[in-house]
C-alpha cells in the first residue's frame, strides 16, 4: 500500500499553477522529509496527499484510492495533516477536548478513547497541560496538541509541516523520539522542512523541491552532497556538512562522528 502521484499537476483557482507533473511513491510505514525553498510547492503537495487539495491533472491514490473519491474528511483517517500554525487547526476549549474530539466524532468507546488518547499524549508529552486552553499554551507546546489531536485518529500517514518552528532542543528532541516511535509502529512520517539538521537525523528518504516539481529523491547523504540539487532547490546544507565543507575534508560527511574521525584521518596524514 502507499500513497502514490501520477503525473499530478495542481493550478489554484486564480489559475496560478503549484505543481507540475509530479510522480511520488510513498510507501506503507517510510518516513521521508520534503524540501526545498517557499514556493516550491511542498505544502501544496502534502496537501494533494489527505484531499484539502484535488488534482487539477493526473491522480493521487491513497492505498489504491483516488483522492477524487474521498472527501477530506474522509481521508484524514488515513492521511492526517498537521498545520504549521496550529492555530489554524485547534478550535476546542481545552487541549484534552481538542485531542477527543475526532476519536468522540467518531463514536469510539470510552475505552478506546482513553487509549488513543493517552497514546498521543505520551507521545507529545504534553500531559500537564490538558486542561487548559489552547490559547494559554505556550506556542511550541500547542503545536504539540495540534499533533496530539490528530495522532489521536491513528491515521497510516502523518504529515507534518515545519514542525520544529518555534520549538526549542527539548522541543526538537521529544519531535524525533515520536518520530522515531511511530515509525517503529509502522506510522508512515511525511515531513515539511527547512530545518536540515533535524533532516539527517530523522529521515533516510529526502525529496527536494524546485521549480513546482520533484528534482531529486534519494537519502539525505545523496541529497545534501549533490551540489546541483542543493543549489537549485536553494537548500542549505547540514552544520556538519558545512564544517566538513569548509576545512575541504573528504568523504560526503553528515555527522558529527564522520566529522571527527575524518579530521583524525587529517590529522595523521599531516
């Protein structure tokens, strides 16, 4: 099963074109970034993805499902989307209400609700903050709800968008360990983002973005060490990359223990 684009191209309703002639394969449970500069039409594709957008060409298929006969609702099961501002998602009074609401929507029992629940909870970490409103959350952990509130649906797919904006190294750290464990869960994590280092760490499969097409997909040592690619999706590369870059060390260095042993090697051969 997967979420494939064929030959997909999506024009907005003022005629502006997003996306042209896109082909993906997302497969069942991967776990891949998408990047590239604003306007490349990342967000637009994730968004052909769960149906808030609809192929202007070609097909989208959710688990062999064209898009074009699902609603959004109906595809947000599967594929769930997570705002970059998540004040344009959370619309109840207390982030548990807010993390309920779809699992209640959907006339889960009351022992099912408290599982998926308690799920997204622990996962985000958010567990002291429940009873609160949303609007007196501190911005970073808000986004956290956001996520929480739609974990909460158990959807095969979650997309994320920017989601270590406004978030600090805690922030960032409890972002990857819920990566890392709803990929060990079979989750498949669809990413948005500028943020290259959380890129490496995260995400074996990268796609760049440029021109509102695909121009390069492959591992993120392929992506960042391809100097066409970072240079027409105008993409930075890793701090590590950059230092290895900089002191002119060999090998298509993304981590900090490749960085340390090629300065060793460098040093030797001095």
């Amino acid at each position: 099963m997967a979420i494939e684009f064929k030959d997909v191209s999506f024009a907005y309703p003022n005629g502006y074109v997003a996306n042209e002639h896109l082909d993906l394969v997302i497969r069942d449970g991967e776990t891949l970034a998408i990047v590239g500069q604003n306007g490349a039409g990342k967000t637009t594709a994730v968004k052909l993805m769960n149906g808030l957008n609809k192929p202007t060409c070609g097909d989208v298929l959710v688990d062999g499902i064209n898009t074009r006969e699902r609603s959004c609702a109906q595809l947000s099961r599967t594929v769930g989307y997570v705002f970059q501002n998540p004040d344009d998602q959370i619309f109840n009074s207390t982030a548990l209400a807010e993390i309920e609401y779809m699992p209640r929507y959907l006339k889960l029992s009351e022992e099912e609700i408290t599982r998926r629940c308690g799920r997204a909870v622990e996962l985000t970490g958010i567990g002291g903050y429940l009873k609160m409103n949303p609007l007196d959350i501190p911005y970073a952990i808000r986004k956290f709800v956001a996520i929480a509130a739609i974990i909460a649906i158990e959807p095969k797919y979650l997309i994320l968008d920017e989601p270590t904006a406004g978030q600090d190294k805690r922030g960032n750290e409890t972002l990857e360990r819920m990566i890392r464990e709803l990929s060990r869960e079979g989750t498949g994590v669809i990413a948005i983002t500028h943020d290259m280092d959380f890129v490496t760490r995260n995400f074996p499969r990268v796609v760049a973005m440029a021109h509102k097409n695909i121009i390069a997909d492959g591992t993120a040592r392929e992506i960042f060490w391809d100097s066409k690619t970072v240079g027409e999706a105008r993409i930075k590369k890793p701090q590590i990359a950059q230092i290895a870059e900089g002191l002119k060390l060999p090998g298509d260095i993304l981590f900090c223990g490749e960085l340390t042993e090629a300065m060793r090697q460098e040093k030797r051969s001095i």
